[in-house]
C-alpha cells in the first residue's frame, strides 16, 4: 500500500540529538498542550531559524507526533482538495506518513481509500486529515471519520480497521484518538453520537458511550482528588465524566452553552477548563469526582469570554488562549474565570490551532501562517509576530520537541531551531 518516497527539502543538514520525551498524541503526552523544552526560538521567518522544511502530498490540520526516531503525520488527497479542481468521493486517499525525526526525510506514505458516508467539507481549508494520530511501541492509531478507526504499524503496513459510524455532521470530524491501557478511546459523536472505545491490538470494540451530541472535542483523561482517573468529553450541552475501563457514566454538568462544542479541555488538579459557542456563556470550569448531575456543586464558575474552535492551556493559576474568530488574546483566573487581559493581537486573523506553551511562552498559530508568541504571564506581552510566507491554510496545532518547534501547513511540516 505504499508509495513512492516524496521529496524532502532541507535547509540546514545537521543532525538534532534525539531526547528520551516522544510527543505520541494530539497536544502532547497528557493532552496538556505543554512542553517542557529549553532552547525554542521565538522568532523565525522564511530565511531565519528553518531547520529543515518537508514537503507533504495533501492538506490536513492533524499535528505530528513523534515516537523513537520516527515523525509521523497525516495529509489528504484526491477529492475536495483546497485550490485543486476534479476529483470524487471515490478518489479519497488518506496518508499516513512517516519522516525522519532528525532530517524529516520522508521514510514511507501510505495512502488508504477513503468508506462509507464521504461528506463533502463546507468550507475552504476544512477537510478530512483533521484528527492527529496516536502512536505507542507497536501502532499508530489514525482516526479517518466515517472511514473508520485504523491501526498501523511503525513500516505503515494496515494491521486493523473498525468503524465507528457513517453519520453526516454540520462539519467533519475533528477528535483524535487517545489511548487508556489497553483500549483506542475516540470522539466518534459527528459519526454515531458515541464514544468508542477499541481493543489497541485487534480494534474490536470493547465499550460504547451514547448521548455525545454535537462535540468535536478530544476526550480529556484526568485524576480526580481521589487519583481515580476519569475520562472527560464536552458535548452539548454538557460536560460528562466516565470511567475509561467500562464507560460507566460518572457523572454530568450543564455548561450553559448552547452551541456546540469543538475546544478541547485542559485541567489541573482535578478541575477542567472548557470553552466552546460564541455567544452568551462560552467558558466554564468543573471539578471532577462528582456523581450524577453535579452542576450546582462542582460547577466553579461561567465564563462569557472564550474560543469557538481553539484549545486553551494552563499555567500557574492561569487559562490562556486566543479567540478563534478575531485574534483576541485571553488570559483569566483559573479559580474565579475572572479575565486579567483580553488584548487584540495586530494582524491577527482566525486562529483554529490549540495553543502551545513552552519555555514560558504562549505560541499561538494562524490560519493565514502567522504565529504569535505571547509571554506566559498575567501582564500582556507579545514577544513576536512570526511568519514563513506560505500561504496555505495553517490549521494545525504546533509540537515543541527535541528543543525544536514545529508547525505544519496545507503544503509542509516545518521544523524551527536556533
């Protein structure tokens, strides 16, 4: 199922020294959207800083995600390209594709027809490689709508399929898969109002929660005050805790939103961050550990500020993120939801990356390419406007690994260093 190697171009060739940490999933190895790297370069441009660009075979806003010495990331072809006319349902490919995490050389791609109920994207710059892979020692898991759930191995030879529903949605999916023990979890609500849980080494299903109505989330796992770990998914119109082994319904909390639901959550401490809707309530913060409906007792508080489509972070008592629709920087009280600034970023135009903080610095990625770094603190402070002059689409979140960022296009993976 493999097609011939794509060209690399690379910039500077040196070698970049492999480090123990592997990036696995959507938003790093807890989904907090934080990274622990020293050395990242908080200005670059299409001359200054690029380590080596890729080129990629298709459009997609799925993040890489890195495991040994292997980059993997995903891209579409063959219908409802942006800018490319022609093409059907039938000619859907979804790539799996695997680089070189030190040259980002491309290894292999292989490309996988796309099934069932195929639904056209309903905007320029939407399209199907929106979900980013998760990847252990043995597999890497891609979730393809309603094609299906595959599980790879590290050659990219398909070593299972399961299908999760061939339902239509306002817009196509966008959850990407987690892994719990033994089990593949994913968001599958565009395509059968569940989330499905898979055996990792066979994909038969193990458990199935319904009721998970108009969410594009990925689900978020967390401890409660108990340690006991809870696996949290925001629908509308309400937050709901499950146990990850079963997908025993814990409990529910009404959020007041009255949209639906695409920012993924970020907690700490046993409290979850979420935001979603544009208008009216749009943020809110819940403990877990409840059970039942817990809304009048661990409902923190409601926010009218927040994002639509953009995932917030955390940090030292703060939730940043920025607007998904007007390039407004936020930051607020993660006790009280209480705003501290909310500043509107120059230049900034829609932004549907998540955010990335590293090295105490906020890194928030446009669509128009532009990336903003905002310093990490309650007083606002953009440190730089960043951009690589490539005029596609950006919708993909940004990964801070191997004291490298990297930022990944409709056209190319990009890796930035010093």
């Amino acid at each position: 199922m493999s097609r011939p190697v794509l060209p690399a171009v690379l910039f500077v060739a040196f070698a970049l020294p492999l480090t123990a940490a592997d990036w696995p999933r959507f938003r790093g190895p807890d989904g907090s959207g934080i990274s622990p790297e020293k050395g990242l370069p908080a200005t670059w441009s299409a001359k200054e800083n690029v380590v080596w660009k890729t080129d990629l075979p298709g459009p997609g806003a799925s993040s890489p995600v890195f495991f040994g010495d292997k980059i993997f990331i995903t891209a579409w072809t063959g219908f409802a390209v942006p800018g490319q006319a022609g093409g059907g349902e039938a000619d859907l490919r979804f790539h799996l594709i695997c680089l070189d995490r030190k040259t980002g050389k491309v290894q292999w791609d292989t490309p996988v027809a796309g099934k069932g109920v195929v639904q056209k994207p309903s905007r320029e710059g939407e399209g199907f490689a929106s979900s980013t892979p998760m990847v252990d020692a043995d597999r890497v898991y891609c979730f393809c709508g309603t094609s299906g759930l595959f599980a790879f191995d590290h050659g990219g030879k398909q070593l299972w399929q399961a299908d999760v529903g061939n339902r239509k949605g306002d817009w196509i999916s966008a959850a990407s898969p987690i892994l719990h023990g033994d089990l593949v979890i994913i968001n599958a609500s565009i395509e059968s109002e569940s989330v499905v849980a898979v055996d990792k080494k066979d994909g038969k299903e193990r458990w199935r929660a319904k009721g998970i109505k108009q969410a594009w989330n990925t689900p978020l796992m967390v401890k409660n005050k108990t340690n006991k770990e809870e696996l949290v998914v925001a629908t509308q119109p309400k937050i709901m805790g499950f146990d990850p082994t079963n997908g025993e319904s814990l409990w529910t909390c009404n959020t007041d939103i009255s949209w639906y639901i695409v920012p993924s959550m970020v907690a700490n401490d046993g409290v979850v961050y979420a935001l979603g809707g544009r208008s009216g309530v749009i943020g809110l913060a819940v403990r877990t550990g409840g059970s039942g409906d817990v809304t009048k007792t661990h409902r923190l508080w409601t926010s009218k500020k927040g994002s639509n489509v953009s995932s917030p972070v955390y940090h030292e008592g703060h939730v940043y993120w920025m607007n998904d629709a007007n390039g407004t920087a936020y930051c607020a009280k993660a006790d009280t939801g209480e705003v501290v600034y909310e500043e509107r970023v120059p230049r900034a135009g829609g932004v549907y990356a998540s955010a990335l903080l590293a090295e105490g610095r906020v890194y928030y990625v446009g669509r128009e390419g532009r990336t903003y770094v905002i310093a990490a603190n309650p007083k606002y402070d953009l440190l730089a406007t960043n951009d690589l002059g490539d005029r596609s689409h950006f919708g993909a979140t940004p990964v801070a690994i191997d004291g490298r960022l990297f930022i990944r296009s409709d056209k190319a993976l990009y890796c930035l260093g010093k």
